[in-house]
C-alpha cells in the first residue's frame, strides 16, 4: 500500500451512530489525486452516511480524515467547500425554481460593492463554465426546473468545476435518467477526470460505475467489505462482491 | 415555442403583470360604481394610501419572509405589544424617537423569537407563530386591560412631537401621505435586497431547496433569522405609524392581519412552499387587498362582505397566476 501524500482525501476508523443504528463500523476510505472511485452497495449500506461526513452534513463519532496530508475537522458543508469538496446529490443540489447562473453561483455570489450581485459576470461565468463541459444552454436566466434530467447534472458538475473543486462526490447522479441522459453525465465525469479532479461516484448501478471508475469499493451494513481495482474484476464480479457481502454474517 | 417570444406575449405572462391588470380592474370598477365616483376623491384616496399602507409595509416583510419558506401568523400581535411598548415608553415621557427606535427594536426582537423557536426547534413557523400570535395578543390584553388609552403625541405641542407625526404621518408635499412614501421606499429596499443583493439569492435558495442551499455553504438558518428580525421590526415601523395618526392604543389592532398579508403575497404571485415570488407582486398584491378593504366601504357595502371579495380574488389570482406559470414554462422549452 502506498504511504504518503498520495491520497488526496483519507478517512481512517469512521464509525457513526444514529441513535441506536450503528450506520458505519469503523471505515477507512480514500481517494488519490485525479482517481475514480466507485462506491457501491445496497440501500443502507452506509454509503451516503460516509459520504456525508466527507461533505460536511454529519461529523463521525470516531475517526480521522486527512485532506491533502493535513488532519482535518470537517463540520459544515461550508467547511467541505473550503476545502474543495463539492458534492452533487441527486435532489438536493440546484434550486428548481431559480436561474441557471443563480445556481451555479449560489452561495458564492461574486458581488460589486454593498454586496450587490455582479449579474453580468455570474451570466458570463456560466455559460463559460457549461460550455467547458460541452454542454450548450440557451441562456443563463433559465429556471432549473426547465432543464432535463442530464442538462441539471451538467449544472451542478460545471458549478464543481468552476470552483476548482479538487474531489467531486456524485451520490446516484444517475437515477431516473434516460439511456441517452446518463451517457451524458458520464461523459461529464469524463470531462472531469481529464481536469484531473477527483470523483467519488455512489451508485447502485454497477455498469455506470465499471465504466468510468478506476477502483471500486463495496460497503455492506456499515462496513467496508471490499475494495478492488478496475483490472482485477468485472461488473459480474463487483455484482456477486455485493451479492455476497449483503450476506455475510458479521 | 420561439426562442424570443415577443415583448407583448412575455409582458402578458410575466407574474406580475396580472396582479397590476387584476388591480387596475379593481380600481375602476370601484371608481366607476362608488357612488358619486368617492373612490376616486382626493380624500378617500388619501385615506387609502395612509392606512392601507400601514398594513402594506407589514406584508411586504411577510411576503419575503414567505420565499424564503416560512409563515408569520404573529404580525398582528406582534404590532399590537410594540404598540403597547410605545404607549408605556411615551406615558414615561421618554425622548419620542427613542421611544420610536425601542418600539422598533422591540418588534425586531419578537421577530427574533419566532425564528429562534422556528429554526432552533425545528417547529414549522406556521405553528410558531400561531402560538406566539396567541401569546403576545393576550399578554398585551392582560396588561393593559383591553382598554383603549389616549396617546396623543401632537399633544405634547414640542418640536420633536411635530417632527415625528410628520416623518409618520405627514403629508409629502401636502398630498402623498408619508406611509405611503415609506411603504414604497421599504418596496424599493426590501426589492433590491431581494433581487440584486446576494442575500435575495440566499432567501430564494432557501425557500426553494434549503439542502441544496445548506450544501453550497449558506447558513439556511441565519436567512431565515433575518427575515423573520425584518418582519418584527416593520411591525414595530407600523406600531409607531398608527399610534401617531390614532393617537390612542386599542389592544384590537392588527387583528386579523396575518391571513391578509398571507393573502396579499399569495395574490401578488408568491409560492406558498417558498422559493417563488417578486417583490413587485408582493407590493401590488398588498395594494389590491388594501384598495378591496377601502373600495367595499366606499361602495357603501356591508363590512362583512369584504372577506367574500377577498375569497374570490385569492383564488382567482391562485389560479391564473397557476396557468401563467404553466404557460411560462411552456415558453421556455
């Protein structure tokens, strides 16, 4: 196993109650820089619990993370962006009703003076950043809830890419897309891994991850129960991996 | 659909434009029908301006607070004890504007409450403030015995008591009523605030996805906070306004305010799940239900009619502002 600063996210012994649910049993997990990690498993398999805690949206009961080598303490989304995380749920990451630049600067308004938004540069900015990942939209005052399924995804990755985000966290970007819309969005991770960005991708659907990551790691009740490289398995092999861990006896 | 709809058919569509056609109608049917055209005499319509504004610049709080995804049931009441605040502070011969910026910051820390109990109890504001409405309309009851209190501030006959009917009650010019002009200016700024200020992004962001916003880093509770502090304060802007053109304290004031402000933002097109409206609407939208209140009277037609008007102009707004919205994104595919 390599040392080092390598790794650009680790988290070391993650446990995490919920009450009397003990959701993850002691986790490592890590990321290298500009690496693809597949990140599967069953519903309540501990997966967004994990990714939570790396965004911000929970704090670990026990356990370390390291960013870039550095021990962090994560307590906020906010702090997560700092560092460069950004995570794109699959509900939770645009504003239906709110503009397509208003989105992608949302939080982050670059303001003139007074703290007045500086429209011309959000509208700019946006539709350089949408076209940087290939994705042409008519115009940046379009409510979200206009777009499709694919174009949205498209948003909230540009909006990570605009912000040099240094790991991306795509937690099931790929549900209730059609065949033609998830080729999209995997063609934007795509665009990400060529800017050398790190990605986390969650999915329950393991021939979206066997394309486009590099490493998979396979959770089941709160454990991490395998974690294997693209070339030493298949999307049957990662199927039974899951399969199997679902089942096994703790 | 083209990709530029023409001016005319986007202006059509556009929210707020039915609101100021719904208004317009309004208007001259009720110049039209008043008996000898009184609704349109400079009289009336200055009686208009000066009390339906007061209710106005409550509501235009409301109607921001309401984006951002919360309600404030407690408006009435909490203008009712800022009243009663001013009516205690001035009996002790307080400063006038000091006694006017308590009062103020009095209603901003009731305001503060409901958002307190709302964000850090994870209660929906809606019961919140019913509780609250309840609370501070009886306490205020309780202390000062239902009664009605003479609080003539012109009374007083010193040069602070003139300056202040006039910066609440005077007459800009000697025509527009000054709750007019400051219902207009809170319009102006809550607009700005709420359109080209990065907070405006913030309460939008709020109402219309508060994990979305929570995950880019804004503080959803902290936005909430504020509107509900902006909310309590007006109410405290108003209590100060009323007792000046009253000049007495009723502990029956501001009733039944907090369904009309409701109305009001509904009617000027806001979303009752948040994340939707403008502030043109909201300041349209009050100014309807303000010229309904004022028009009925003027057609000399039973009070109790009023809330039938308002029933059906609610929910011929509700609805139309729901096909325009339909159309809308059919324009925008």
């Amino acid at each position: 196993m390599e040392t080092g600063n390598d790794f650009l996210v680790r988290m070391v012994g993650i446990h995490k109650w919920f009450g009397r649910v003990y959701a993850l049993r002691g986790v490592d997990f890590e990321v290298r820089r500009g690496e693809t990690v597949g990140l599967i498993g069953d519903n309540g398999a501990g997966k967004s619990t994990l990714i939570k805690i790396l965004s911000g949206y929970h704090q670990a009961d026990q356990g370390d993370i390291y960013f870039e080598g550095q021990k962090v303490k994560i307590r906020s989304p906010r702090d997560a962006r700092n560092l460069g995380i950004e995570t794109v749920y699959q509900e939770q990451a645009l504003a239906p009703n709110l503009s397509i630049s208003r989105n992608i600067f949302m939080g982050r308004e670059p303001v003139r003076r007074l703290g007045i938004m500086d429209k011309k540069v959000m509208d700019e900015e946006s539709m350089k950043a949408l076209a940087n990942l290939g994705l042409r939209l008519r115009s940046p005052d379009l409510p979200v809830v206009t777009l499709s399924g694919g174009e949205r995804q498209g948003v909230a990755i540009a909006r990570a890419l605009h912000f040099k985000a240094k790991l991306v966290i795509l937690d099931e970007p790929t549900v209730a897309l059609s065949v033609k819309e998830v080729e999209e969005v995997l063609e934007f991770v795509r665009q990400l891994q060529r800017e050398k960005v790190s990605v986390v991708f969650i999915t329950h659907n393991l021939y979206h991850a066997f394309d486009i990551a590099e490493r998979f790691v396979v959770m089941a009740r709160g454990l991490k129960m395998a974690d294997v490289k693209k070339e030493d398995t298949s999307p049957q092999g990662l199927s039974e991996l899951v399969l199997k861990s679902a089942f096994v006896a703790v | 659909m083209q990709r530029n709809a023409g001016f005319l058919k986007r202006f059509l569509f556009a929210r707020s434009t039915s609101v100021l056609l719904v208004l317009i109608l309004i208007v001259i049917f009720f110049a039209v029908f008043s008996p000898e055209h009184r609704f349109v005499d400079p009289d009336n319509l200055r009686v208009l301006l000066s009390l339906g504004a007061e209710f106005s610049i409550i509501a235009l709080g409301v109607g921001m607070l309401m984006i951002c995804g919360e309600f404030d049931l407690s408006i009435g009441s909490i203008l009712v004890f800022c009243s009663f605040v001013f009516l205690k502070l001035f009996e002790l011969h307080l400063p006038l504007f000091l006694t006017a910026v308590v009062t103020v910051a009095v209603g901003g820390v009731l305001g503060l409450v409901n958002a307190l109990i709302t964000v850090r109890g994870g209660i929906p504001s809606f019961i919140t403030t019913l509780g609250t409405m309840m609370f501070w309309r009886g306490f205020t009851i309780l202390l000062s015995g239902g009664e009605q209190t003479a609080c003539n501030v012109s009374a007083l006959g010193t040069p602070a008591a003139s300056y202040f009917l006039s910066f609440f009650n005077g007459q800009i010019g000697g025509i527009l009523p000054a709750q007019f002009f400051w219902f207009a200016l809170f319009a102006v700024v809550l607009g700005v605030l709420l359109h080209y200020h990065r907070f405006g992004n913030w309460v939008y962001a709020t109402g219309d996805n508060r994990d979305a916003a929570r995950a880019m880093g804004i503080n959803t509770d902290w936005v909430k906070t504020l509107c509900f502090v902006i909310v309590g304060a007006l109410c405290g802007f108003v209590a100060c306004a009323q007792i000046g053109r009253l000049a007495c304290f009723t502990s029956r004031t501001g009733d039944g305010w907090e369904l009309k402000a409701v109305a009001a933002s509904v009617v000027g097109g806001t979303s009752l799940r948040g994340g939707m409206g403008n502030m043109l609407g909201i300041f349209l939208g009050a100014t309807t239900i303000s010229v309904i209140e004022n028009g009925l009277v003027v057609l000399r037609i039973p009070y109790f009619w009023t809330y039938v008007f308002f029933g059906l102009v609610i929910l011929f707004s509700v609805l139309s502002s729901m096909y325009i919205e339909r159309k809308q994104r059919e324009m925008h595919r």
